[in-house]
C-alpha cells in the first residue's frame, strides 16, 4: 500500500482515469451492438444509420487514446462489410 501522500494521489489519479476509460469502452462497446443487432435481424438502412453513431463513438476513443486508432478503423471496417453483405 502507498505511504506518501504523493503515492496516495497518484492512486486516486489513476482510479479516476480508470472509471473513465471504463465508460467510453462500454459506451462504444453499445454502439457497436447496436449495429450487430440491426445485421443480424437484416436491416440493412437502420445499420448504417447505426455504424455512422457507433463511427463517431468509436473514433472518439481513439482520439483520447483508449483504443488504438488503427483498432478502430479495423472495427469500423468490420461492420462496414457486414452490412454490405446484407442482402
């Protein structure tokens, strides 16, 4: 356990960091989903309305550097060609 009070800030910096980094995850984990949900039932319009959102989340968490960028391009491709292949 941290004895200086310094270490104790830096426990509290990092818990803090931590739960955000958590949020933006989960909430970008959502968004793709949501997308997943509206291939699998077929609805092709619905899930590109859907990739657009979960695009902005997911590149909004690259910006701040919790996922690499070239990750979310990946993700976002992924999704992109699975909506292609609806028929």
């Amino acid at each position: 356990m941290a004895n200086t009070k310094s270490a104790k800030a830096k426990i509290r910096e990092i818990k803090n960091k931590t739960d955000f980094n958590k949020s933006v995850k989960n909430r970008y984990r959502t968004f793709i989903k949501k997308v997943e949900l509206n291939i699998v039932a077929g609805k092709k319009e619905d899930a590109q309305i859907a990739l657009k959102e979960a695009e902005s989340e997911i590149m909004s968490a690259s910006s701040k550097k919790i996922i690499h960028q070239k990750t979310a391009s990946r993700k976002i491709s992924r999704l992109a060609n699975k909506i292609k292949s609806i028929k």
